[in-house]
C-alpha cells in the first residue's frame, strides 16, 4: 500500500511538471508507472521497499544499469528511482524528451 501511495505521489508530481504536449501521453506514463510497480513489487523479494544489487541481478536486470538507476547512489534503488529511470527510458524511446 505504502509502495502505491509513494507511486501516486511520484505519478502526481511528474504528471503536473510535464509539458502539455506530454500530456497526452498520459495512458503510456500510467502504464509504464503500473509497469514499474509490478517489476518493483516482484524483485522486492525481502519486502524492504528497496532493491538491492542481488534483487536487482536476481529478477534478471542487467547489473551494469544498477548505479545508473540508483540515482542518489546510496547502493539501493527505491520505487521512484525506478519510476524515474522507466518513464525516462520510455520518453527516449518515444523521442519525446
Ligand atoms: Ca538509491
């Protein structure tokens, strides 16, 4: 619960700074955001609400991106610094950002 309501929150912020012409892409950031969670939930193996290096490694994602997503580098990745990192990925996939 605490996860989806770090979510919303992390949804709400970005949703409000993005321009109006993302806007419209507002399903695709929803499904990425729900995408996300679901990968987040499912790696989070010790309920720790962080993924550490070995959940990461073990829910098959590639370790070179653990540092790159684990943004404040503190040697954890938390829901929104995987939020952050999906919903960029996907703009830069889209050539929207
Ligand atoms: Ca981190």
């Amino acid at each position: 619960m605490r996860i989806f309501v770090t979510a919303s929150l992390g949804l709400a912020l970005l949703t409000t700074a993005i321009t109006p012409a993302l806007a419209a892409r507002r399903p695709a950031v929803r499904a990425v955001v729900v995408q996300a969670v679901t990968r987040f939930q499912a790696a989070d193996t010790d309920n720790s609400r962080s993924l550490s290096s070995d959940e990461w490694s073990a829910a098959g994602a590639k370790t070179e991106a653990f540092t790159l997503v684990d943004a404040n580098a503190n040697g954890a990745i938390g829901i929104l610094e995987l939020i952050k990192a999906a919903l960029t990925r996907a703009f830069a996939r889209a050539g929207a950002n």
